[in-house]
C-alpha cells in the first residue's frame, strides 16, 4: 500500500466505499495497477495467437500491401512480435515503455483504418481500438510500475 501522503507530494487515497473494508483496499490497491496491464497484454496475446496459428505471415503480409502499407513483410513481422512477445512483456512489466509505446502506435493506426467505418465497433468501427490504444498509452507513460520485472531490474526506461 502506498504510504505517500498529499503533505509529502503524493496525491490522497479515496475514503473506501464501504469502510469496514479498508483493510483489503490496502491490500489490493497497489494490485490494480498490474491487473490492468496484464488484462491490456493479455488481451493483445490473445491476437497474437491467432496470427500465429492462422495463415502464414505472407498471406498477412499481402494483406498489408493491399491496404497500401510497405514493406508490408516488414511491418507484418512487427505486428506479430508485438502482439506476441509485446503482449506477454508488457504482462510481466519488462521492456513494459517501449512495447507499449510501440503497441500504442500500432493501435493508433489501426483506429485511423477504421474511421471510415464510424464509432460502433460492431461494423468494424474505431471506437474500441481506439479504447485499447489510450491504455497501452497510459502503459507507455507510466512504466511497469512497482510489480514489475523492470522495476526488479532495475530496467525501467
């Protein structure tokens, strides 16, 4: 639990929703920290895994050059090592800024391709994309954070 104090420069903690559960909240506050980035990782894993396990990386490739973007094996490459390796990083908090900076700017295109299409992610629209970019954001500007393997390391960038 953090012991920071707004008199030290830290910001202060909210009054619990039902007080007689302080103590818990003092156990797993400091916890939602990295659920959020495992559940960010996780779900970008879960993508990953399904370009592995589909069609070659050239048919994914072509695909990219269709849509106008080259060289398209090249950026292909990188959308599998992100939505692979990234995603389980930024799950255990290593290279957690660059993989999420990285991710960020893939999302941020992919929300770009899907304007056309509008807000609602039910007709291939923007929104939720565009949801997930600003976490793996957030990701990027904040680090691993203390339940990290960069902060065990002493990596963080």
């Amino acid at each position: 639990m953090s012991t920071t104090t707004p008199e030290q420069g830290g910001a202060a903690e909210p009054r619990p929703i039902i007080p007689a559960l302080a103590s818990f909240y003092g156990v797993v506050r400091d916890l939602s920290y990295p659920l959020i980035r495992a559940t960010a990782g996780g779900t970008l894993l879960y993508h990953g895994i399904g370009k592995l396990t589909g069609p070659p990386i050239s048919a994914f490739a072509a695909s990219l050059a269709k849509l106008g973007f080259e060289p398209s094996l090249l950026i292909a490459y990188i959308l599998y090592i992100n939505e692979t390796v990234g995603a389980v990083c930024i799950v255990l908090g290593l290279f957690t800024r660059f993989f999420a900076a990285s991710i960020a700017i893939e999302l941020a295109v992919i929300s770009v391709i899907f304007i056309p299409n509008g807000y609602a992610w039910s007709q291939h629209g923007w929104e939720f994309v565009f949801l997930w970019g600003l976490v793996v954001f957030a990701i990027a500007l904040r680090g691993g954070g203390p339940y990290s393997l960069d902060r065990k390391l002493g990596w963080e960038l």
